[in-house]
C-alpha cells in the first residue's frame, strides 16, 4: 500500500462553472461532470488516476473553505465508486488573509503533511506527495516538504499528459541549529512573541543571523513566529531526536586511544588553544570514535558542536579566552541518529549546552 498525499483546491468547482457556463454549480453539476469526465472536471483527479492503484491510500488536504471541503467530498466519493477503501480527508486551517498565510496557513499546511508521513512511515508503507492541485504556495511547500523527508513529490501541469515526478535529492538537512539554541526555539513555541521580546531573547545569540532567517517578519499584531521552512526543520529535528533514543549504538572501534589524535594535535608547534589535546583525549576514550583530525582556527571564543553528517562525522568546535579551532571527529556511526548518539555524548563531556 501506498499513502498518497494530495493537496486539494476547487478545480472540480472552477471546471464545472466553466463547463456549464455558471457562476455557481450545485453538487450534482459537480458530480455528473466528474463522471463522465474526470479526466477534464478536476486537477487532482487527472493526475491521481495516473499514480494510484485502488488499495492505496488516499490523503485529501483541503483548506476549510465550504467550495474546498464540498470538492474533497465529492473526491472522495468519486474513489470510493472506484472501489477505494482507504480514503481520507484532512482540514487544513489555511488563511485566506494574506497576512495570516505565512504565519498561520503554511505552517499548518506543513505540520499536517509532516503528521501524515510520520503515520504512513510508522506503518512502513511508501508515500508519494501529489502537489499538482491547491494554492501556487502550497505547491512549494509540498515539494520542500518531500525534499527534507525524502518522500517523491509528483506534478501534473494543466496541459501536461505525463506526470512528473521530483525525486528527493541526497541533501544533507543540519538541524545542530535547534540542538544549540533549543531553549529558544521552545520559548519562541510557548506562545506568541512580539518581536521587541525576540530581538531582546536573540541578543548574544552566536547563531542570531541563522536564526533570524528561520523566522516570520512580525505581523499585524507585531508577532514573530517561526517560517514554514523553520516550522518543517524543527519537525524534522524533532523527529531526528526521537529516532536518536531508539537508535543502537554504532560498533566500537578497534583502535587504541592514543592511536585516535592525529599527529598534528598532539604536536605543540601549531599552538592550539589552551586544552585542546586535553578535550581530544577525553573523546578519544569513547568507544566508538575512530579518529580526530583538527581543521582551520577561527575568529572565535564559542565553543560548539558545528553540525553532524550521514557518514558519522561531527564537526566541533573548540575554543578558549583567545581563539578556537575546528575539530573534525570521525566515528563508526552509521546515519544520522547513530551520529547524534555520540555528539549528545560529547556535549556532556564537554559541558556544551
């Protein structure tokens, strides 16, 4: 079975008074005009009977306008007389008022197809986004969506007669972002925030420009929030956190301590700052890192976790009262949940909140 996930507009509304030249067609014009031509009456239809099989399961996403919701119904019933037995139909609380969009409407729009994934990949079935159909904006959204969770996003345009379908490319998402600054972005979660309270907060903040760039512009009432594409991150660093605790450890390395720090740390010609090898060797004794290289110095005094990769690299940050130098740890760890197992270790060693 295959969960497919269909934002759903008013074609079949639109269509139909275009069809019968009316300003307002009934249920039944609706009904009739899909009968007899789906293909025609509406863009989700066209572009679904070319994807799904009919034990699949099909997800309507439709914003809670009565022509929204009176479409997904009529959908629905339309698959149904097709035999489908897996049909849903989730209400979207998107805005019509543009300055409520942003804020409001597409991180709603984002959190419902992040929640649906989330059931579908907990039943290890195969999900597909189908984003021919809806506002322009939730079209993008669909496809950052399928990017950040890997999940194949498919697109029919209007005068298209093959489907096309956008594979997730291999990318890499850094959520070390929301592990650094967590206390805040909770904060920010609690409850509406003005934004004089929000540049207060993000003052001192090392990472307050990356930030900034995952927030919302205030809005009418001057609230700040966190963006659609902050709102999908911080999903998916949630969701990265629980398939942490679940995780195995990764295999420990054969390799002695002492063996793990390259040559160039433990050499007092480079002048590292104060405790460097200290802080190497406290790594090092963990059993699953294979090596520690170190990197470029930086204009710096924070000391931080700088992010994590798939291939179990961990890129640290070290610095003392004057200057602070790159860190790279490499570890048998397979996959980010096994990578975020040893950087949370490394954070206690190192005492970095």
């Amino acid at each position: 079975m295959t969960t497919i996930l269909t934002t759903t507009g008013i074609s079949l509304f639109l269509n139909t008074n275009r069809k019968y030249d009316i300003k307002e067609s009934t249920d039944d014009q609706m009904r009739q005009y899909l009968r007899m031509e789906p293909e025609h009456a509406s863009a989700e239809v066209n572009s679904l009977i070319q994807i799904v099989k009919s034990d699949d399961h099909l997800v309507f996403l439709c914003t809670e306008t009565p022509n929204a919701q009176g479409c997904a119904n009529l959908l629905k019933e339309f698959f149904t007389n097709r035999d489908f037995k897996h049909i849903d139909i989730v209400e979207l609380q998107f805005q019509e008022k543009e300055e409520h969009i942003e804020t409001q409407g597409l991180r709603n729009l984002v959190n419902a197809l992040i929640s649906e994934i989330d059931k579908a990949q907990r039943k290890n079935q195969e999900i597909v986004i189908n984003a021919t159909a809806g506002f322009k904006a939730q079209i993008v959204y669909n496809t950052m969506i399928g990017m950040i969770y890997h999940v194949p996003v498919k697109y029919m345009y209007e005068t298209f007669k093959k489907i096309v379908t956008f594979t997730p490319i291999a990318l890499d998402w850094d959520t070390s972002l929301f592990l650094s600054n967590d206390s805040f972005f909770r904060w920010l979660d609690s409850q509406p925030r003005s934004q004089q309270e929000v540049e207060i907060r993000l003052k001192g903040l090392y990472d307050k420009e990356r930030i900034e760039a995952l927030l919302t512009s205030p809005d009418t009432n001057g609230e700040v929030f966190l963006s659609p594409m902050g709102e999908a991150l911080r999903r998916r660093f949630e969701r990265e956190t629980e398939e942490t605790f679940s995780a195995p450890w990764p295999p420990v390395a054969e390799i002695e301590t002492e063996d793990k720090i390259s040559q160039s740390l433990q050499s007092i010609k480079h002048h590292f700052p104060r405790g460097t090898l200290a802080i190497c060797k406290k790594i090092a004794q963990l059993p699953w890192v294979l090596a520690i290289i170190g990197g470029n110095f930086e204009n710096t005094l924070r000391t931080d976790i700088k992010g994590i990769n798939e291939d179990g690299t961990i890129r640290l940050l070290w610095a003392d009262n004057e200057k602070a130098t790159n860190l790279v740890v490499q570890t048998t760890a397979q996959g980010r949940a096994q990578t975020r197992k040893i950087e949370v270790k490394i954070r206690e060693l190192l005492e970095i909140n």
